[in-house]
C-alpha cells in the first residue's frame, strides 16, 4: 500500500505486523461465561456408589468366608482398618493434590473406605458383635442423609419457598399430623400410656393449625 508525502511523491506504507499472543487454557464454560464447570455433584455421586459397593461387598464376601481373617502377631485386623486408611489417604491427598480429574478418584477411595467402615460400625459400637443390627440402621441413616443432602442442594429453592417459608400455623398443622400417625407405633407395641397422650398431642395441633389456616384463608383481604 503506498501514501502521498508530497505533491507527486509516493512512499510504501509500513506493513502491519501480527502479533500472536499467548492465552492460557481455560477449562470448559469460563470463556462462555459461565464461570468454572462444577463437578461436586458428579464427585458426590462417586462417593455414594463406591460406599454403597464397598458396604455389600464387604458384607456379602464376610457372609460368604465368615472365617478368613487376618492376624499379626495375635492382632485381628479388622477391615475397617483398611477403610480408616483409604479416608485418610484420600482426604490427605485431595488437600495435598486437588485437581479435577484426580478428585474423582479420591472420590471413589473415599466411598470405598467409608463402605469397610460402615460395614463394621456395628463390631465397633458393640465392641465386637459384627452381626449387629446397628450396621444395617447406619447404613439405612447414611443413605438418608446422603438423599436429603442432595436434594437440598439441587432444589434449594423449590425447599425453601414450599417448607421453610411454611406459615406458623401449617408447620403447627404438619407436626400434629406426624404425632398423630406416629403415635400408632406405641399402640403396634402394646404401650398405650404413650400413645395416647402423642395421639391427643397431635390432633390437637392439627385441627388447631387447620382451622387457622382455615380463619386465614376466609378473611378479607385489606
């Protein structure tokens, strides 16, 4: 390309030079703007499905071998020992080492190792009866509050406005619903003498908070 200078005169324009500019890689929705691509959700469920697959087995192959056992110098090793280990290895690792890829399997070591200890959570209680059924209401009580825990965190919101945001007199109306049926499990077990007094507790909650509702619903608007 050429530019005058003078009347009659022509000079070559300089070429403009590119310049290639280094970016560093960024990870999968930061350039859409989406920020950093979660994976909690993704490691949680590897977590849960590794415990749940480490609990079984580990029972099924007690079940299946109830006499293989290891010993050391006279010590029994209990499998939850190993899964101590695994805990502790992966938490250590996942403060030590955190990346995205390496989390998961820290994840599935986790999962495992809280699967051999929950297996004997029940030895460990009771101080040596494996058979227990405290293992079974433990694992029962961690799959509830894993279900719980993810639900919450999915549905925060839809939880928030349809039960925290609950007025004073439905929660009231709910917790003598729950008195009322609950009650019926002292009755199954021959206990009347408590019973009854839940029963009463909770109908009276129940017709109360109702007929509030009720009162609040047939009121003018201001």
């Amino acid at each position: 390309m050429t530019t005058p200078t003078s009347p009659g005169t022509w000079r070559e324009a300089p070429r403009a030079r590119a310049t290639l500019i280094r970016v560093p890689r960024m990870q999968h929705g930061v350039a859409e703007g989406r920020g950093e691509r979660p994976h909690k959700h993704s490691l949680s469920f590897l977590a849960t499905l590794s415990f749940t697959a480490g609990f079984f087995g580990a029972r099924i192959f007690h079940t299946f071998f109830p006499d293989t056992m290891v010993f050391v110098g006279g010590i029994h090793f209990h499998h939850f020992w190993y899964g101590l280990g695994m805990m502790t290895l992966a938490g250590w690792l996942g403060i030590a080492y955190n990346s995205e890829r390496r989390n998961r399997v820290y994840a599935v070591i986790f999962g495992l190792g809280l699967g051999f200890v929950g297996d004997e959570v029940g030895l460990l209680l009771t101080l040596g009866d494996y058979s227990t059924t405290l293992t079974f209401d433990f694992f029962v009580a961690a799959i509830c509050f894993i279900v719980l825990a993810s639900l919450l965190v999915r549905y925060w919101k839809e939880v928030e406005s349809d039960v925290i945001r609950l007025s004073t007199r439905e929660r009231l109306a709910h917790v003598g619903l729950f008195l009322a049926g609950f009650s019926t499990i002292f009755f199954a077990f021959d206990l009347p003498v408590l019973g009854l007094p839940f029963a009463v507790v909770g109908a009276l909650l129940l017709v109360w908070g109702m007929w509030r509702l009720e009162r609040a619903r047939m009121a003018p608007s201001p």
